[in-house]
C-alpha cells in the first residue's frame, strides 16, 4: 500500500493544498518498503489528486481539506484521513500499528454554528450563503 501525507518540515500539515511537500509512503508487511518527499506540484483545482494518484498512492493522509478537494481523491479511488497531526514518523508508526484514526478537518473555519452536523463548515457555505434548509413547525 502506497500513502501520501501533506508535510511540513517532518510533521503533518494542518491544510493539504498548502502543504511545501508530501511524503509517500510504501508500506507491505508492516514494513516501509519506501519513502520518499516531493515538492507540491502547485495547487490548481485538481491537481494535487493528480500528482498523488500519478505516484500510486491510494489514501491522503493531511490536517483537513474541503469537500471538492475529497471528492476529487476519491474519484481517483483515494481514501482521505484528515484530521491527522503530529510528526510524519509518528504517523507511520500508527498506521502500522494499526492505532492511526483520523478526525475532524483541522483547516475548517467554520465553529460555533449550532450543534453536530451544522458545525461541519464547507466551501458550499461560502458560496450558498442562502441555501440552508431551516424547519418551522406553524
């Protein structure tokens, strides 16, 4: 299995798009056959799923991203964990231990809006102000 971690001078970065580099990394047998760093290709929409699908990772693992950005993964059949932070090798460690567990999108600005699933911001917010579906029992 073949992952990519957004990176930041060796740790987790908290936003995939922004991140100077990724990791990839080649695991089989709980052991990391390989590993190495590559600069990001630049963030135009899209590209990023491309340049990891290009080197045959199939999970992301990053801080947060939005919704268009994970869809785009997981039209290459990429798994996203975001959520994720803390030093790169800390990270490994997990995965072959099986303990890595991701969360919530670190990157999302959007706290404080109601409870549960209202708080799960999203670029659809910023562009469909509008669009919210309230309930009003008469």
């Amino acid at each position: 299995m073949k992952i990519a971690i957004s990176t930041d001078s060796g740790n987790v970065c908290p936003h995939f798009g922004r991140a100077p580099e990724f990791t990839f990394v080649t695991i089989e047998n709980n052991e990391v056959l390989e590993k190495i760093v590559l600069p990001n290709p630049g963030h135009s929409v899209g590209s990023i799923p491309q340049f990891v699908n290009n080197h045959g990772a199939k999970c992301m693992i990053t801080g947060g991203m939005g919704h268009r950005a994970k869809d785009f993964f997981n039209q290459y059949g990429i798994d996203v964990i975001i959520g994720v932070t803390g030093k790169i090798d800390d990270v490994i460690n997990k995965i072959l231990d099986g303990t890595l567990e991701g969360g919530e999108s670190i990157c999302s600005p959007g706290g404080g809006k109601g409870y549960g699933v209202e708080k799960i911001h999203t670029e659809a917010d910023d562009n469909n102000k509008h669009d919210h579906h309230h309930f009003h029992s008469d």
